[in-house]
C-alpha cells in the first residue's frame, strides 16, 4: 500500500492524488490518502466529494494524528524535492519507480505524473445541484475566467487586469453572444469586470472567499467545477486552479498575459 499526504490546496491535493494513483497502478499496490485537514483548506474530503474506490482515505486535524505518525515512522518518506529531482514530462521514469521500497509515504504538492482521469473527484449531491443550478443559467457559448489575486505573485504579475479585459473583448468580438464565468479570490476584480462587460458575467455571487472553512473549500470547488464546464476557459498563470479547471473536461486554455 502506498500512502499519499496531499499538500496545499483543493487543486494541488487533487493532481497530487492522481499523480499517486498512476504510481500505485504501476506497482500494483492500493492507496491510502491522508488528507490534512489545515488553514490550508479546512474541509474534510467527504463534505466534497462522494466516496470513491479509488483510494482509502483517512482524515486528520493535526500532524501528531496517531495514525499518520505512525505511518510516517514505519515507512520511507518521498517528498517534494525528491519527486522534483526525478520527475520528467511523462513522469517517473520506470527506473527510479522501481527502486522505490515497498512501503512509501508520499508527503508532497507535485503533480508527478501526469493524470487526466478525475473521476474519483465527484461532488457531493449538495455541491451538485448548486452546480447545476449556475450552469442552468449558461448560454450557447460561455467562457470561463479564473482571476487568481491575493498570495500568488507570479499570477498578479504576469496575468494583469487589462491582460483579462483584453481576451474577454477578444471573446466577444469573435462571438458577442459570449457570457463568461468568473471566479475569483478578489471581489474588487469582479465588480470592475461587472463594470466593464454589463450582463455579462455570471458567478457565485453569496461566495465565501475563506480556505481555511468547510463553506470556503466548498465554494472554491463549486468554482472549479463550473469553470470546468464552460467551453474555454481564460486563467491565471502559475495557477494549479485554472490548469485542473481546463483539465478536468479537456477544454482549451488562455493564460492571459501570455499569446493565445
């Protein structure tokens, strides 16, 4: 059995989780998922998503959790700099797979193989009818739009205001019966977007903006999946949420500030 500690976000557990399922399928072993429940997102799995036979799962409110301690003590630990280390674009080469012990605990945020099956990621019956009660309100062309603010730098940077504005007039030009979804950790940004594309912009609007809540992580999947079923969506670079929102469906992607 190899066990996977998730760490980060709603989208960094995710594809970490994925990675760890492709490995486990390549060693032929089950997989057991700690999941942290921290400030860094504050909601057990089960209050998003149903339950899976992909994975066990065990969750956990402190790092001295008995369960993982001794997990932690009994096995080898891989984390970050070592997936960092070996990881190439397919992944983990087969070698270093193979030299890996038997029994792994995987403490780690990196995506270290690539995985496009999120099937084991369903929302609850809860989460879903308030999905499908945002998406009812979708048109024949719609456009997702993921403004990532607050502690990412490399996003406030490189994926400008003006960069979002600019491939949302693009948008309409091509199709002026565009709506677009916007989800955002900023409200100013939203109101300025409102502002500047009137009837336009569809969102969770009573949203909570807090990770460190069970009402914020479920908001914040609530964005992700209508993102996800937009027709394409315009995001924020060096944002886990924007790649996994596209990913989820396969549709296109535009970081904006970057050419289309």
């Amino acid at each position: 059995m190899i066990i996977i500690q998730p760490i980060g976000g709603l989208c960094n557990r995710m594809r970490a989780i994925n990675s760890a399922r492709v490995l486990a399928e390549k060693r032929d072993e089950t997989l057991k998922v700690i999941w942290n429940v921290n400030p860094e997102l504050g909601c057990p799995f089960e209050e998003l998503f149903l339950k899976t036979d992909a994975f066990s799962l065990h969750n956990i409110h402190s790092k001295w959790d008995p369960q993982k301690v001794f997990y932690q003590l009994t096995r080898t630990t891989v984390g970050n700099e070592e997936l960092r280390a070996n990881r190439t674009e397919q992944g983990l080469p087969d070698a270093y797979v193979a030299s890996l012990p038997k029994n792994l605990y995987i403490a780690t945020e990196e995506h270290f193989f690539p995985c496009h099956d999120y099937s084991p990621f369903q929302p609850t019956a809860e989460i879903t009818d308030r999905i499908n009660a945002i998406t009812a309100g979708f048109q024949s062309h719609n456009v997702g739009i993921h403004i990532r603010r607050t502690d990412n730098k490399p996003a406030i940077g490189k994926s400008s205001t003006q960069a979002f504005i600019d491939a949302m007039q693009k948008e309409l030009s091509m199709d002026p019966s565009t709506m677009f979804y916007l989800a955002t950790d900023d409200l100013s940004e939203e109101a300025n977007l409102r502002r500047v594309f009137p009837g336009r912009i569809i969102s969770n609007e009573t949203r909570d903006l807090s990770r460190d809540s069970i009402n914020g992580v479920k908001d914040a999947l609530l964005d992700l999946m209508c993102l996800s079923k937009t027709d394409k969506i315009i995001g924020s670079y060096f944002s886990s949420f924007t790649d996994i929102a596209a990913d989820i469906n396969g549709i296109p992607k535009l970081v904006a500030g970057e050419e289309s």
